[in-house]
C-alpha cells in the first residue's frame, strides 16, 4: 500500500511540471524551456550571459530575492581541456574568489543524453542573504555552457523541482 501511494504521490508531483504550457528560448545550437509564470530577460550580468530566466515577481515578497536560471558560455577553442578538468578549474575558482564558498554536492550528471557535471553550494557575500546554487557544466563543441540557479538558501528546495525541470529541458540543437 505504501508503494502505491509513494508511486501516486510522484505521478501527481510530475504533472505539475508537464512542459505543454512552457515558453522556450532557442538559441543558435541550443533550446531550453521555462514555466510561463516564470520571464526571460535581456539583462546580462555579463558578456558571456546567454539568458536570465527569472522566477515569478511574488519569489521576491519574503526575501527581496527573485530566484533565476542563467546560462554563461566560455569559449575553449584550442583549450582541449576536459569536463572534469573544466569542473576543477571552475572549482578552485570559486573558491579562491569566495572565501565563504561551501560544497554541498558535486557529481557526474547527464542532461539530454549530453554528459555534464553538477554542484550545489552555498556563499554569504555579506549582503545577510545566505546564496545557494545549482551549477550544471556541459562541454559541447570547444565550449563550455554553464547553467546556475540561484537562489536564497532558505528557498533553495522550494525551487528544486522547477529548477531541474527548467535545466533538465536544456538540449543542444546542433
């Protein structure tokens, strides 16, 4: 009976993230979806910012937080440089540059049939707002596609479903 109802409980959690009411962003090799309540912005953090994909407005009414996907590209032309080694580089340099930097999880992934890498950690920038993120690196033709949720740690889990729904849709094209 307990099997039936865990199967139930999964099955119902599943269709609240069925991607038919989605909006897709398709860039020159790859897709990726996001809920219609949630928006696509033009602002760039910086050069290298593919898309800003922000959480619906009330995310920020208990925190002044609003939860978002972004994806970074970093050209590696010539670089012949692995995943792995991409990750640890990544790694070293997030610590070296954010002393509060905690890892929470770090490990192989696949996204879409394409090998990836993810991490999970945790900063305080001293702004009172504890930081938590979701990082999946995906090396795909000399590039490397960095894909970060963010979010106030207390939030973290509350977006966990939608945000690996969002990251789990992300393809490449070509």
């Amino acid at each position: 009976m307990k099997k039936i109802i865990t199967i139930f409980a999964l099955l119902i959690g599943m269709t609240g993230f069925a991607q038919s009411d989605w909006n897709q962003i398709t860039k020159n090799d790859f897709t990726i979806n996001y809920p219609e309540d949630w928006v696509s912005s033009d602002q760039k953090q910086t050069p290298a910012t593919q898309f800003l994909i922000l959480a619906d407005e009330k995310s920020q009414e208990s925190d002044n937080f609003r939860e978002n996907i972004n994806l970074n590209l970093e050209d590696l032309s010539g670089k012949n440089i692995s995943l792995e080694a991409y990750v640890k580089l990544s790694l070293e340099q997030i610590t070296g540059q954010i002393p509060s930097a905690k890892f929470l999880e770090n490990k192989a992934v696949t996204i879409n049939q394409q090998e990836a890498h993810s991490i999970i950690w945790t900063a305080n920038f001293g702004t009172g707002i504890n930081v938590k993120f979701k990082q999946v690196f995906l090396i795909h033709k000399e590039k490397a596609y960095i894909l970060t949720f963010t979010s106030t740690a207390s939030d973290f889990d509350d977006y966990s479903s939608v945000s690996d729904a969002i990251i789990n849709s992300f393809k490449f094209i070509n």
